[in-house]
C-alpha cells in the first residue's frame, strides 16, 4: 500500500476510520440470523434488535469513497480546486440518486469547511458538452438524477457528518458554517410556505453518534435554513414544497368534483324541465316519445305538417286507420247513392211502358 497508507494505519488513521464508520452507520447492513443460532441470548438478542432496526441505505455498492469531483481537468485527471468527497452514495430506488459526504473530526475551523463547500459548488456548476454535443452539469455525466419540477433545480445534496474527536464545538462551527455559506444553501421563499432551490446546494449536518444510533431513518438531520430535525430523505428534499403540491393537487380534484357534480345538477335540472314539458297524448294520456315529440316540433317551409300533433304513435296509427275506414264507407256509401236514382228511373221507365 506504500509508506504513507502504513504510516496511517500505525497512526490509527482517524479520518479514514470515520469514513468507515459512517459508511457503517449509513448502510445498516443487517446480521444473518441462522448463522448466529449457536450463540448466546445476549447476542441473539443484540441481531434481533438490528434486524428490526430501520434499514439503511442501499447496498455496499451503492458507497465510493474518496471521490474526485474536479473543478477543472477530466475526471481520470482532475485539476487542482477541485473538491474530494469523503463519501458519494448513489441509491435512486431509496430516494437518494446522489449523496456527497464529507466527513468532520471537528480539527477543522467553519473558514477550511466553507472553502470545501466552495469547491463543491464550483464543481457542481461546471458545465461540459456531452457526447450528443449538448452543454450540461458535469456531475451528470456521470451519475442520473431526476429532473427538478416546474423549474427547481438544486445541485447533489451535501451531507456534513460531525464526530466529535478533535477540541472544536460542533455547534458553533455549524453556526459560523451557515453564515459563511449561506449565498450557497439559501432557497427562495414562496407564499405557500414552501422554498425553492433551483442552482442552490443543499447542505445538511448531523453527528456520527446520532447518525449511528438511529441511522438515515432518524430525525437526526439538520438542513441549513431548516428550523428542526428531519429524516435524511425529508433534509435532502423538500417536503414543504410536496406538500403544497399535494395540497393543490387536492384542491384541484376537489374543485373538479364540485364541478362535476354541478354540471350533474344543472343535467339532472334541465332533463326534468324537458320531461316537465313533454307532451301528453290527448287520447291515451302517454307520454310522448322523444322520436315522437321530434316529429311534432315545427319544421321549416315546405314540410308536411305533422297530421295527428295531439296523439302518441299508436294512437296515430289507429286514428289514421279509423279515418281510412271511414272514409272508405264514405266512398262505398256515395257510390250506393249514386246507384240508387239510376235504378229509380229506370223502374218509373219500365212502369209506363207497361201501362
């Protein structure tokens, strides 16, 4: 491994230790319990207890450690300025695409950690051409992450994890850290209560005994700008701005209903108005059909009026049947009329001539 990497592990290798245990305390892998069967109770019972604990992150796979993220140069041969990310995680399906981490043994002042987050927005927002020639963040060139909706979107979140090792106070280098880098975390504030984040990084901290002892899955994440505790997911997101989302989104649908339903009232109204004033036939007292009710509006000039307007279709037809009838008998009747004086003259003919 060479000189310096024995010199280290001589040493106890404090930083790259820590980077291990958050790697640990990140990722939870869970004990085997069939293997554990022949051990004692106590032992049994410390498994269990991991088992059930809340899982972590991803796989081991999902961890690289000592990342070069350069802000000038390749990434096979970055320049120098450019930043070195202790950890990156890259788990999409568990909600983190992508995760810097930078680890704090608390040796460092808040101006040598704002100078780090420096170098990270620099790479954050270099900007290369892909292979299709189109200029995009170079951080997405190689990792994939979704794109900002409606217009937001921040750079990979930062994660600054504290282990109190060394003689500085965690809190007032958080504080002086939130100060200096503020140009770089701060969102834009919105009247429904949520903040926008496009171009901006967000930088979120915890503690490795907090982080070890409740994992991702704990509310022991800090996000600059953020009045309290949050899981890592709702810290690296943005849970207010969801939130107003979903809330207009319900809004919308209930507004949508509300509309639907008075259209269907307004429906329902104008159907029993139109039934109000169907037509009744003046013979039977049936209501109209609508194909009856239609042939009995008024038409334009040079249609045949309808015959029988007052009449359902049955009656109709049996009307127009007894008409038929009748005048039928009108016809056989007018031509027996007509019959009967030539029959009289000729019996008055016939009469003479026999006298």
């Amino acid at each position: 491994m060479g000189d310096p990497a024995r010199g280290a592990g001589r040493t106890g290798a404090c930083h790259p230790m820590t980077v291990n245990e958050a790697v640990l305390a990140l990722l939870r892998p869970k004990p085997d319990l069939a293997r554990l069967a022949s051990e004692l109770a106590n032992v049994l019972a410390t498994a269990q207890a991991v088992v059930d604990a809340p899982a972590g992150l991803g796989t081991i796979a999902s961890y690289a450690a000592e990342v070069a993220l350069p802000a000038t140069g390749t990434w096979s041969n970055p320049g120098k300025d450019g930043a070195q990310a202790d950890i990156v995680i890259t788990v999409p399906e568990d909600g983190v695409p992508l995760l810097f981490v930078e680890i704090d043994n608390c040796f460092e002042s808040a101006q040598v950690l704002a100078a780090k987050t420096d170098k990270y927005m620099r790479f954050c927002q270099r900007k290369v051409k892909d292979v299709d020639g189109k200029e995009l963040p170079m951080w997405r060139t190689r990792w994939w992450v979704p794109d900002g909706r409606h217009g937001d979107q921040p750079h990979p979140p930062l994660l600054l994890v504290f282990n109190r090792v060394g003689s500085r106070n965690p809190n007032t280098v958080i504080a002086q850290l939130a100060e200096l880098t503020e140009r770089h975390w701060k969102g834009t504030a919105y009247k429904g209560g949520f903040h926008m984040y496009d171009g901006k990084l967000p930088i979120v901290l915890t503690g490795m005994k907090h982080l070890q002892e409740h994992g991702p899955a704990g509310a022991v994440f800090r996000r600059f700008g953020r009045p309290r505790n949050q899981t890592l997911l709702e810290a690296i997101g943005n849970p207010r701005r969801e939130a107003h989302d979903a809330r207009k989104q319900a809004e919308y649908a209930a507004r949508q209903r509300e509309h639907q339903e008075k259209l269907r009232r307004i429906a329902a109204q104008h159907r029993a108005e139109r039934e109000a004033r169907r037509p009744v036939c003046a013979d039977c007292g049936t209501r109209f059909t609508d194909e009856r009710w239609k042939a009995i509006e008024p038409v334009g000039w040079g249609t045949p009026r309808e015959t029988h307007p007052h009449v359902c279709d049955d009656c109709k037809q049996r009307a127009i049947t007894a008409e038929r009838q009748a005048e039928q008998a009108g016809h056989e009747h007018q031509e027996h009329d007509q019959a009967v004086p030539e029959q009289k003259a000729s019996g008055t003919w016939l009469s003479r001539f026999r006298a």
